[in-house]
C-alpha cells in the first residue's frame, strides 16, 4: 500500500510540475525562439499566469523590443531621406561646378585666341612702322 501511495505522490508530482513548470518553460523558450528569429509580434499563451514565469512580463519586454525596433526603423528612413536630400543637392552643386568650369574653359580658350590675336595685331603694327614708306 505505502508503494502504491509512493507511486501516486511521484506520478502527481510529475504531472503538477509537469503542468507548472515544464509546459510553462518550453512555450516559453519557443517564443523566444520565434523572437530570436524576427518575430516581434509573437506573444506566451496566458497559460503562464499559473507558472512561476508570466507571460506579462515577456511579452512586456517583447513590446519594449518592438517599441525600440521601430523607433530604430523610423530613425533609419529619417537618415536615408537626409541622405538622399543631400546626395541631389551634391548632384545639383556638381552639375554647376561641371557648368562653371565649361564656361571657366570657353572664356580661357577666348582669352587665348585674342591673346594671339593682338599680337599679331602689335606685330603687324610694329611691321607697318617698320616698312619704308
């Protein structure tokens, strides 16, 4: 009789703990694994609130990740949007700068052509003056 009594308080432990503990602990990691893996939405069945582990608090600091993950994604298109503002207007300046230094290289080129232009003008003068008349 005292074994049989032994076998049921053993067979209602493991069963109590079972329920309690076990089950509570392996949705748990499972959830954990789903949010390791990316899943910011997933949440521990109230099942928990039994254990010595609450879903509330899990999922509490599931909500904070998520809080954190978007404000960190709102944050990044903020960047690439300023990013991308900044790279039209380096764009915008380059495509003057390629201007200013177009019409930097036609007004030297001028500059040149009446350079040699008026000295052949002085010496064709000088050769006048030069000539016997």
């Amino acid at each position: 009789m005292s074994v049989i009594a032994t076998l049921l308080i053993m067979l209602g432990t493991y069963l109590l703990f079972r329920q309690l503990v076990y089950q509570p602990v392996d949705r748990l990691l499972a959830a954990m694994s789903r949010a390791k893996a990316g899943d910011l939405e997933t949440h521990v069945p109230q099942i928990l609130r039994r254990a010595w582990i609450t879903d509330q608090e899990f999922n509490s600091m599931i909500s904070q990740v998520r809080g954190i993950t978007r404000e960190r994604e709102a944050q990044q298109s903020m960047l690439r949007e300023k990013v991308s503002e900044a790279t039209i207007e380096l764009e915008q300046r380059n495509q003057q700068l390629r201007e200013t230094n177009l019409e930097l290289w036609r007004t030297t080129r001028r500059m040149n052509e009446l350079g040699r232009l008026r000295r052949r003008q002085t010496a064709a003068h000088f050769a006048m003056k030069l000539e016997p008349h």
